[in-house]
C-alpha cells in the first residue's frame, strides 16, 4: 500500500468486486466511551472515532440511547461526553458521531465502515424513528441500507447499517439495513461459541447469509481467549458468513485490564482465516495494521 499513511485510505487497492462481508475488518467495540462517565468501568476505548477512522477502524459497535428527543451515546446507563475540543461534559449526540463519520467519507471517498447500532440503556419506543427521521433519512447517501451482503464498489464513501433493532414504524424493512436483530437475540440464548445463525431475508423466502458471532463479554480473560476468541480464529469465517468476533470483555475487572492481554494474545496469533470482523477494547492502529494486512495476503 503505497500512501503515507496506509491505514486512512488502506481500501482503495482493493476490488470494488469484493464483497465487504468478506474482508478482514478492525473495529472498535463501545467505540464512543473515550469519554465516559465513571470512566473506570465504563471507558473501552482511548482514541475518539475521529482518529478511530485514521487508524483504520472500519467496525463501529454504536450504543444510543433517546435523550431529550434525540439520541445520545452511552455505554449502558453511563452517557459518553463530547469528542470535541474543550467540549467538557457536554452530551456526544448523534449528530456529532455521524458528522464525524461524514466527514471522514467525504474526505476519503475510497473507504467504507461497518456501523452496528443498538439502543441501550433505557428502552423507548421512539428510538427508531428518531434515528431513521433525524438521522438515516435525512442523510441517505451516507448510507447503505439494503438487506443484503453488499459489494465494495457499492458502499465506498457510505456507511453499512447493521441493524440491532427492529425497523421504525412506516420504514420499509426491504431498506432499513442489514438485519442483524434475530441472529444477535439468538446468540444470547446459546452457550456455543461461536455461534452461528441466519439473517432473513425481509420477504421471508430465503436468507441473506449467516451471522457467525462471538460476543462473550462476560468471561474473565483467560476463558474469553481459550473458549471463545481462540476457537473462533481457528474456525475461520465460512462463505456466505458476516464473522465478527468480539475480544472486549470483562470479567471482574476493567475493560482496560482484560484488553491488555487479550489484545496481546491477538497480536501474536499467526493466521487469520477467511475473512471477518475483529473487535477490541483499546482499538490501537498496530492491532489495525495486523488484521488489515490479511487482506492483501
């Protein structure tokens, strides 16, 4: 890869025939707690989703939550402050996540980023369609909303939605992103790991693919590593498969202190297979540069 700095525009050598579910992907678990309350507990990440992007972070687990009629990030019940300069305790709405990620599009057109957004904490019935209404709608080139599997050529200078709840009332669900709900809902009642599952097509006459996931957050570090992300390596992701494998976790102790090793261990893991998505605590642009390497291999 032959620019200054690789990891910013690193998708444009490859083939807008490659379909995005088959690339290796780094992404950022959390990705908006840089600034969080009780930061201890609630911080999974050091780098805002500004330089997140910049260093080469193209998965994005967003949790928003309904705040005085729009939506705010947060990790649980914990709201995630502002990413902007001398912004204080100043709430981070959507609007300054999404104008993050537009901006970075707008400037590198050759680059997409997977965006899996669910409601958290409090539960209102309103989410959906205060972000399909203030923020997807009003903003539709950014984004790619199909059910399906989508080309590179299709989604370069667009966000991919990953949709981890269900449709707003009047939006078609045929365009309200990859369905991502049932197979997520799924995997919280198994104890396989990974654990694999289909994604519907939204006529009901067939799937789109398979989500295999691993998202078992809360193991301690020596468990989550030999029955979850280790296992989940070695199987590798599988044709007709979204993969995503989760490293964050907790345990009895801090995201911080289970990353360091855990992020360790998957540094010095050989091989990658297949393609997927790799998901930390702590995204750092070294961790970034291994799994991206596996694309040019």
């Amino acid at each position: 890869m032959n620019y200054s700095n690789p990891t910013t525009e690193w998708m444009r050598p490859l083939d807008d025939a490659l379909s995005v579910e088959t690339l290796f992907l780094p992404g950022a678990h959390d990705c908006a707690s840089a600034r969080v309350f009780f930061a201890p507990i609630g911080r999974c990440q050091s780098m805002t989703i500004a330089d997140q992007l910049n260093a080469g972070c193209r998965y994005f687990d967003l949790r928003l939550s309904v705040r005085r009629e729009r939506l705010a990030a947060v990790h649980g019940p914990a709201p995630c402050y502002s990413q902007r300069p001398g912004a204080g305790g100043a709430p981070l709405y959507a609007d300054e996540v999404f104008e993050t990620f537009f901006s970075f599009l707008d400037a590198h057109p050759s680059e997409t980023a997977l965006v899996s957004i669910q409601q958290d904490g409090i539960q209102d019935p309103v989410f959906r369609t205060i972000l399909y209404e203030n923020y997807i709608s009003l903003n539709e080139n950014y984004f790619y909303l199909e059910n399906r599997f989508p080309t590179l050529g299709e989604t370069r200078g667009k966000l991919v939605l990953l949709r981890r709840f269900e449709t707003a009332p009047g939006v078609d669900d045929m365009t309200g992103g990859i369905n991502v709900i049932d197979a997520w809902n799924h995997y919280a009642q198994n104890d396989a790991f990974p654990c694999v599952d289909t994604i519907p097509s939204c006529d009901g006459r067939g799937v789109v693919g398979t989500l295999c996931l691993q998202d078992a957050f809360k193991f301690g570090v020596r468990r989550k590593w030999e029955r979850a992300v280790k296992p989940t390596i070695e199987r590798g992701r599988k044709p007709g498969e979204l993969y995503i494998n989760f490293l964050s976790c907790t345990g009895r102790i801090s995201p911080l202190a289970a990353a360091i090793p855990l992020n360790k261990k998957f540094f010095a893991e050989p091989l990658l297979r297949g393609g997927g998505i790799y998901v930390f605590d702590f995204f750092t642009r070294e961790l970034a540069e291994k799994v991206i390497s596996f694309n040019f291999k």
